[in-house]
C-alpha cells in the first residue's frame, strides 16, 4: 500500500498543501496546480490590508472548548 508522509515542518492547517492535503482536492478536482500561486495572491491582498481590519478566528476542536468560539 502506498502511503504519504506529512512533513515534520508542516503542522495543523498548513498541512493542506502537502500531498496528504492535495490528494483530496485532486480527487474532487480543484487544481491543485493553481492552488499556491491563488495563495499567494491572496496572502498579497491580505497583507495589504490587515492593519485595516480586527480579524480574530477560534476555531473549537473539541466539545470542551465549544464556549471560545461563541
């Protein structure tokens, strides 16, 4: 059976741009060709304009925490 490795580099959300992250998009067919060049553009437009917005993100990955993120 073959297998992928994830990075020791890469963790949590990042690890969508490794093979383990872009197989599944291959299948459902997002280009995965596209995909750092469309990162970079956005991280581009971000950066731009991040002092002008207070963005905050929690994300609850457990039961327990679900209250942060209300």
């Amino acid at each position: 059976m073959q297998s992928f490795t994830i990075p020791k580099n890469v963790g949590g959300g990042f690890s969508v741009f490794c093979a383990v992250g872009l197989l599944p998009s291959a299948i459902v067919d997002i280009d995965v060709d596209e995909l750092p060049s469309s990162a970079k553009k956005f991280m581009t437009i971000f950066l731009r304009y991040k002092n002008s917005f207070n963005i905050n993100a929690v994300l609850s990955y457990s039961s327990r925490l679900e209250g942060f993120s209300k």
